[in-house]
C-alpha cells in the first residue's frame, strides 16, 4: 500500500508541476488554455472554468495544457513567438524548482541523514591492532566517530591509541606516514546504500540490502566487498544478498570507475539528522538543483554517441514505481530526495529535442522568431511523425529494460 501511494504521490506532484508551469505562463502571456489535464483519458474527473476545463485521466502516465502555440500554422500566433516559446520552457522550469524546493525541505526543514562511523577496526595495515578493536582515544583524546579519528591521527602522524579489545583495555602505539593514515578501515557491515542508475541497483541491490557473498566468496566487512569487486574480471558479478530475512541473487554488471570496477553501493551503517540553517539550505538546494539539471544533460551529451548506454541507464514505469515505493520505505527525506531526482529526468527528457516535447516544440517556435515565419503544416507534421516513432522506439526499449531487470534479478 505504502508503494502505490508513493507512486501516486510523487509522480502527481511531478506532473502537476511540469503543467502547472505551463499553465501559469500561458495565462500570463495572453495564451489561451482549453484543457488542464493530469493524467491521460478516459476522464475520471472534468470541471469547467470559464475558458478552462480541468481534468483528471484514469492513465496517470504524465498530464497536459491544451494550448495553442501556433506551430505549424500558416498564420502567426496573435502573441509573440518568444512569449509561447516561455510557456514551452515554463513546464520544465517548474520541474526544475520543483527539485529545488524538495531539497530545501530535505536540508532546511526534515532533514538529511548523513553517516556516523564508528572507531571499530576492520581491515588493518599496522602491527599491534585487530579487526573488531574498538578505538578510544587517540594520544589522550576521547573519540567519537571516524571522522574524529581520522582527523587526529592525520594532525599528529604518531602517537598511541586506547583499545577495547574484548574486555581488555590496550594502548597501542602508532606511528604513521601520510599515505597510510590512519592504519586501518573501519569495520563497516555490508549493508549498502545503492544509488539510483548505478549497476547495483539495476540488478535489483536496494539501499538497505545486505551483500553476503560475491561470486560465491562470503564476505563480513564492507571493504572485503570493494575488494571482491575490484578484482572481477569479467561481465556478470554473482552478488548473494538479503532483504527482510530473505536471500536472493543480483547479477550485476561493474562499471569502468577512474580504472577500477565498482558496482555503485556505498556503505549504510548507522547515521544521525543534519539541518542546515535555512539560508544556507537554500543556496545549497538551489546549487544542487542546478548542478543536478546540469550532470543530467552533460551525461546526454556524453551517451548520444552511445544510444546503448542511454538505454542500460534509463527507467521506465516499473523501475519508476519500485524505486520511490523502496525510498519511501527509508522516510520522508530519502521519499523528497527520490521526486527531486525524478523532477529533473523529466525536466531533461522533456527538453530533448523531439517535435512532440516541450524541446521540438522550442526549436520550432525558435526557427519562426528568426525566420519571421511558422514552419509549414507539412514540416511540422513529418516531424512529429518522426518524433513520435523514436519515443515509441525509446519507449519500447526502456520498457524491454524494465523487464530484464526483474529477469536479471531472479535467474
């Protein structure tokens, strides 16, 4: 139940946004709107309201402003072409401070979760320490977390530390050079934290699991499993894992990372909720948005050379539906960060230069306002011909993804 509210709550506000965008710029440039739609027909619900009709479709696959912009007309639009070119642009501009607002209410007003390590040793590289020791003290000084750790014994490159082994209390000397700080790795469970469009979580990894074993090697500590991982050779990584008591098999395929193989977890131990004050919440929301919008089209940019790759990194309607039902499980936090990264793929795909979209319909209006002239009936409707078999195409191809991914899971 949680997951289809998540679905009807998150992708709602997405879509209501996009058009409402529309919406507002097309009233407050002249434009007249006909419809107001979320969701697609048949009609659960219409209203109308002087010129406007609103509607609520019982296909809740996106949502529409019936509008006339006057591409593909022989006659001009009674507005300007770079007012109609705004209301094409308003919808994914919504999109994008749609992603800001979330993520001001994630910093400012809920709260981000952000991992505390603890001072227990995992793999060491000095004499004297063990796995499972618990630092203390470092030179005298009591230490909380890793970070606290870490910074210590960086500062002071020598000294000694104060361990609970057992029910032993130790002092451990230490002497150090920089590129060995601080002598070991915490001991972190294999719970991950799996990011959205990295191979784990493509194989089915969600933020939560906990890996158990890889191609058939146990592995107890987080770094055992980087390790495993940097040194698969091959195409396919068997990873053995359990969610809610359950076992079950991810095939995943690493990833080429600065040299290495990674498979995109990170470690999900225990973690505390960090506010920033409002001022600053919101210029770090707004950086974030635009940094968001702007990785998003970069990586476009990047894979338009490799349509292939477009493909193993895209989403459809399964993989939308299970990952917000997934992150809502985690709080309301991760739920608003999960909308605000959606919010911009949608920005970014609606801007893809496509006749149908809102960027096929920007270049349209661009070309008149430099031409003085609407392009063609015909021109327009070849192109939208055109545009409407590659979405197909990319439709059909995403959804092919979707069902490999639950293939891949359970074979």
């Amino acid at each position: 139940m949680l997951s289809v509210i998540a679905v009807v709550v998150g992708l709602g506000m997405i879509v209501f946004f996009h058009e409402l965008g529309h919406f507002w710029v097309s009233k407050a440039v002249g434009l007249p709107v006909e419809r107001f739609s979320i969701g697609f027909p048949p009609f659960v619900f219409r209203k109308q309201a002087g010129e406007t009709e609103y509607c609520i479709g019982s296909i809740p696959l996106g949502g529409y402003v019936k509008v006339n912009l006057g591409v593909g007309t022989e006659t001009a639009s009674s507005v300007v072409w770079w007012k109609r070119a705004l209301v094409v642009l308003a919808g994914p501009a919504m999109n994008l401070v749609l992603a800001a607002v979330l993520m001001f209410v994630v910093l400012g007003v809920v709260g981000t979760e952000v991992p505390v390590v603890a001072t227990t040793v995992g793999t060491v590289h000095m004499a004297g320490l063990e796995t499972g020791d618990v630092i203390l003290k470092v030179s005298g000084t009591p230490v909380e977390n890793w970070t606290v750790l870490y910074e210590l014994v960086e500062q002071q490159g020598s000294g000694e530390f104060l361990v609970q082994r057992g029910t032993e209390t130790l002092s451990i000397p230490f002497d150090l050079p920089p590129d060995s700080v601080p002598g070991f790795t915490p001991l972190l469970p294999t719970i991950v934290e799996s990011t959205i469009g990295m191979p784990a979580y493509e194989a089915g990894i969600r933020s939560g699991d906990s890996i158990i074993s890889v191609n058939s090697v146990p592995v107890i500590d987080f770094s055992e499993l980087q390790y495993e991982v940097s040194q698969f050779d091959g195409s396919f990584l068997e990873a053995v894992f359990v969610r809610n008591a359950v076992v079950d098999t991810a095939w995943i395929e690493p990833m080429d990372y600065d040299g290495r193989s990674i498979i995109g977890v990170t470690a999900l131990g225990e973690t505390e909720t960090m506010k920033l004050p409002l001022a600053r919440a919101f210029t770090v929301s707004i950086k974030a948005a635009l940094g968001g919008a702007g990785t998003f089209f970069t990586s476009l940019v990047q894979m338009a050379v490799k349509p292939a790759e477009l493909i193993r990194m895209s989403g459809g309607p399964v993989f939308v539906a299970e990952t917000l039902g997934q992150q809502a499980g985690f709080g309301l936090s991760r739920f608003l960060e999960t909308i605000a990264y959606f919010s911009l793929a949608i920005m970014g795909f609606n801007l893809l230069p496509l006749p149908i979209l809102d960027g096929g319909q920007f270049l349209f209006i661009l070309y008149e306002g430099i031409r003085r002239k609407p392009a063609s009936a015909k021109v327009v409707q070849v192109a939208q011909h055109i545009g409407i078999m590659l979405l197909l195409l990319l439709f059909a191809a995403v959804i092919y993804k979707d069902i490999s991914r639950v293939v891949t899971r359970i074979r």
